[in-house]
C-alpha cells in the first residue's frame, strides 16, 4: 500500500522527501558529531559572518551622530584615498613580501622538522620534541614581544651585551628598520614551525611502511627516499596548505607586527603592513577607510584562493583544494 501511495506522488515531491529522511538519519546518526562542531559554526556566525554587514562602511563616511545607517555614501572615496596615499605601496609591499617568505621558508622549515622527527625511533625522545617545538606556538604574542625586547634592548639586551663581550658596538634594533626583516621572519618561523611539522608528520606517518623497505631492498639511501617517497607522500597536504597560505598573501598577523617591533613609527618602512594600518586607521576614527582597506584584504585574498585552486585543478587535480 505504501509503494503504491509513492508511486502516485509526483517524482520531485518523492525526492524531496527522500532527501529530508536521509538529512534526519544523518543527523540522528551523527548527533554527538554535530554537537561537537556547534560551538565552532556559533563562533563563525558571531565573530565572522555578522559582522560582514560593516562592510557598507567602506562605501560610507561614517559619524559617530549619523550612525552606520544615517553616514552619508561616498562611493568608492575611501578606496581612492587608500590607493593614492604614500602609505599603499609600503604596506602591501611589507604584507605580501613577508606572506611570500613566510610560505616558502615556513613550508620548508616545517618539512624538514617533519622529515627529521620522522627518523627518530625513541619514543620518548619524540614526545619531547614535538611538545617543545610546539610550545612556542601558544605563547600570546604579547609574551614573545617582551622575550623579543629582552634580547635586543638597546642598553641591557643579551644580544648586544654578547657582542659586547667579543668586543662588537652594541646594536639599536628599535631605532634602525634595517634589522626587522630578518627579526620578524625568524620569530615567525620559531612560533609556527613546530605545529606546521606536526601536520606533515601526520602525513608522512600514513604512508606504507612497505615502500620504505622495499626502497632499501633496492639500495636506495635516506635522501633517495626522501626525494622519491617521502616528499610525494607530503604533497597533497602540501598543496592544500600552500593554497590557504595564498589566500592570506594580503594579510599579515596583526600580533607578530604590532607587539614584536611594538608599534615604533621609525620601524614601519619594513614592520607596517595592512593589519596594523587597519588597526591604526580604526584608534584615529577613520572607519571608513579601514573597513575599505579591510575589504580590500578579503576580496584580493578570495580571488587568490580561487585563481591558486583552479591552476593545481588543472595541473594536479587530486590535490586540489575544491
């Protein structure tokens, strides 16, 4: 008698119906699974979708009095003045200059801590590694500006009292811009180096234990079979980190650029970057321009996921992102 009730229905009223008892059992199904990811989607919602609606603000020249509804529309007048100020070229410079080297030697660091922790059969000597390689990643960048600062204080640092002591002239890191490229990728590198490594030696831990002796079987070295195992076993992780990392080419870690050189005027012709001059923009009361800096950032970084993503899709489909 059912079959023969269905069978009258029209077949879109069917597959309606059909999809919404399969959406109930998958979520009856996986109910704990759903209820595990619920505070994650509440926290997407709140902090990163709501807000999206300040993005009028961009177009707009907001007063306090008027309200974001009631400030006057400029049009694209905020863009225009971010575009033709002397500060545009600096910082998009500064941001995708880092981001570039932040890709390319972050990946690097991260593959070879992975490659190195890979080798390393004691398992107690691993968990020490991996724990204190990890560590420095949930340090506040607040505490690794002050560490920054101990090291490289003008007058008591550790760093200039041991060039000091071979007979060197101590070093004014925080009033020379020079030395702050080299600074700022190198605490990078040390904060995030250990989780990045944790991922790829995820990776590297699925793959089949039987390549690697029949690899020695062959005669092949260490090097051999990193190059001819190890390495294409990374890749697919690899591309789709490189592929966020892309997306964030326009923006930097407000924390690493605003605590570690600490906010000195002298140093921006090499620490300033988009976040920061956001982040100025918005303590001066200019919300207009940083909402339309801040939209710039978002849409420049959309279009560089999707442009990086259709290129693997077509070079290496497997591995791509979508």
């Amino acid at each position: 008698m059912r079959d023969t009730v269905i069978n009258k229905m029209p077949e879109k009223t069917v597959a309606k119906s059909f999809r919404s008892n399969s959406f109930r059992r998958l979520v009856k199904e996986n109910i704990a699974l759903f209820a595990l990811t619920l505070p994650a989607i509440l926290y997407y919602l709140i902090f990163h979708y709501t807000p999206m609606f300040g993005v009028i603000l961009a177009f707009k020249d907001y007063k306090y009095s008027d309200g974001i509804l009631g400030s006057s529309w400029v049009g694209f007048k905020n863009f225009e003045y971010f575009f033709t100020s002397m500060d545009a070229w600096r910082i998009t410079r500064n941001t995708v200059s880092y981001a570039s080297v932040f890709i390319v030697l972050g990946n690097i660091a991260a593959v070879t801590v992975a490659l190195l922790l890979f080798e390393v059969r004691g398992k107690l000597a691993l968990k020490f590694y991996q724990t204190s390689m990890i560590m420095p990643k949930f340090l506040s960048w607040v505490l690794v500006g002050y560490m920054t600062y101990t090291l490289f204080n003008p007058s008591l640092g550790y760093f200039n009292q041991l060039i000091q002591f071979f007979g060197f002239e101590p070093l004014d890191v925080y009033s020379n811009s020079k030395y702050w490229p080299y600074i700022i990728v190198t605490v990078e590198i040390w904060k995030t180096v250990g989780l990045s490594s944790i991922i790829y030696y995820a990776a590297l831990m699925s793959v089949d234990p039987e390549l690697f002796e029949a690899a020695k079987i062959d005669g092949a070295g260490k090097m051999r079979q990193i190059f001819a195992i190890s390495l294409p076993s990374l890749s697919p992780v690899l591309t789709i980190i490189i592929i966020l990392a892309i997306g964030n080419l326009f923006r930097g870690d407000f924390g690493l650029f605003y605590q570690i050189p600490r906010d000195i005027g002298v140093l921006y012709p090499t620490t300033d970057v988009i976040d920061t001059y956001v982040y100025r923009g918005l303590r001066a009361g200019d919300f207009g321009i940083s909402a339309a800096v801040g939209l710039f950032q978002s849409v420049v970084g959309l279009i560089l996921i999707v442009i990086s993503n259709w290129i693997v899709t077509k070079v290496r489909p497997e591995n791509a992102l979508f």
